[in-house]
C-alpha cells in the first residue's frame, strides 16, 4: 500500500506518523503556539527529527464553534508558513488541512504534497476536480455539517453504516475525477457522540474493506480528555492508548500532535506481528 507524493513513493505497510502544526490562534490544543518563524521551524524540526513523515499544516481552525475565516485570511496565514518551512526543509512532505479548493491549489503550486480535507469536499464544490488536476494524495474525512454546527449533528440511522455509504459514494466520485490516491478519515470529533466516537474506534477495521489507507486523528481530542475528566494538556497517556487500538484496528496514519510517542505505539504494535 503505497501513496506518491511529490514523485517519491511512501509504503504504508508500516505505519507513519503525521505531525500537526496548526498556525492559527484558537485551535483547541496549541493554539498560538506557533505564530513566529523560529517557533514554527522549531517545532517542524522537532517533529521531523522525532520521525514524522508528513507536516500536515492548518490555518483554519475546526474545533467545535471556531470562528470562520476568510479564504484570504487563511492564505495569509498559509502561504509564508509554507514558504518558510519548503526553505529551510526541502525534503519535507508535507500536508495542507484546507476545505478550499483555491488554498489547496496554490498550496501544491508552493510545494505542498498532500491535501487533507475535514469536509470530505462537502464544502468547496471545486475541491474533486482541483484534487483529480492535481494530482495529489487526498484525505477524505468524514464531517456532518461544519466546524460551527457539527456538535448538533450526531444523528445517525446506524454510525458505521452511514459512514460507509458516505466512504463509498465520495470514493466513486474522487475515481471519477481520476484521483488516484485516497485516505479515509473517520472524521473523530467531527458530528459524533462521545459513545458514537468509541464506536468507531471499536469496529474502525470495517473500514479496511474500502482497500484504502486509514488515516486516525484522536491526538488529545476532547473524547479522550472529557471521558477521563482530564484537560488535552494531560491527556497524552489517553492519546498514545488510543492510537494502540486504532493501529491494531487497521490504521496506517497517525495524525497527532506528539510524534515521538505515537511512533513508540506503532513499533510496539509493529513488533506483535512479527
């Protein structure tokens, strides 16, 4: 199972890590943490040297509630992030979290790698066809609603059914567009119950069917903090847990925030099987 990015081939028979690097200023965990040039290559240097494999950089915040921001807004924020980090780490591969097709396109033209898209294209009609033009890996999340209306939209005939109906429908139109390689996200968090949220974690190998790369991030979400009554700052013994079972379940990126502990689970894991 391999995905192309930027002309190299990533095997995911082994697991790899994703390390998150907000910029904006109101993301539930490390928001405004990295707002100057020496934070950010600080922090992408420390994740790269812990392992990861992808940088996936956001500038638009999806936490529950989060105010909406611009497209211009988000590109402000985007594009010299990305300049300065291509610069300093030329081999770096690395992942842009947009719904915007736009951002997406000129993200690639920058020197991105991958587009990871929360809305599963339900927010950006262009975003397919960008993607198939492209020609970039793509991460299909699931989302009901959006950032500002999810938390009221966990109504579900049956979660795991849905989900895969909603998996098949949007994989058949992205081949459609000739989008070769796709990665489903669950969406954890995303217009889900506490209980609809382990649900998912339990029975996540479902989704194996689809013959895709899984890609899970639970990295000191709120289903993790509030079920153990916990803050996200304390919740990384929570997040390396569940990252154990997700892996277990088929997973074969880890999205998370923490690269060197998530790395630890995947060679745990790794090692049960030899």
């Amino acid at each position: 199972m391999t995905i192309n990015c930027n002309g190299k081939l990533i095997d995911l028979s082994t697991p790899k890590v994703m390390g998150i690097l907000n910029i904006t200023p109101d993301s539930f965990y490390d928001g405004g943490k990295y707002s100057s040039d020496i934070d950010i290559l600080s922090q992408t240097e420390r994740m790269l040297n812990d392992g990861a494999t992808f940088i996936d950089i956001g500038a638009y915040s999806s936490r529950p509630n989060a105010e909406h921001i611009s497209e211009d807004e988000e590109l402000k924020r985007l594009n010299p992030t990305l300049e300065l980090i291509i610069k300093k780490f030329p081999n770096c591969l690395i992942s842009i979290d947009t719904f915007r097709s736009n951002v997406a396109k000129k993200s690639i033209e920058i020197g991105a790698c991958m587009i990871n898209d929360i809305s599963g294209g339900t927010m950006d009609e262009k975003m397919y066809a960008t993607i198939g033009e492209l020609k970039v890996p793509y991460v299909l999340m699931h989302i009901k609603g959006t950032p500002q209306t999810m938390q009221s939209k966990n109504q579900y005939e049956n979660i795991i059914q849905d989900l895969m109906y909603y998996f098949s429908e949007k994989i058949n139109i992205l081949r459609n567009h000739k989008v070769n390689d796709i990665i489903i996200d669950l969406g954890f968090g995303f217009g889900k119950s506490l209980d609809q949220n382990y649900k998912l974690l339990n029975e996540l190998s479902h989704f194996k069917r689809f013959d895709l790369p899984i890609l899970t991030g639970i990295s000191r979400k709120s289903m993790l903090y509030k079920l153990l009554n916990i803050s996200s700052d304390d919740a990384l013994n929570a997040t390396s847990i569940a990252n154990t079972i997700a892996l277990q379940n088929g997973t074969k990126i880890l999205r998370v925030h923490d690269v060197k502990e998530a790395l630890e689970s995947i060679k745990i894991v790794e090692q049960l099987s030899l």
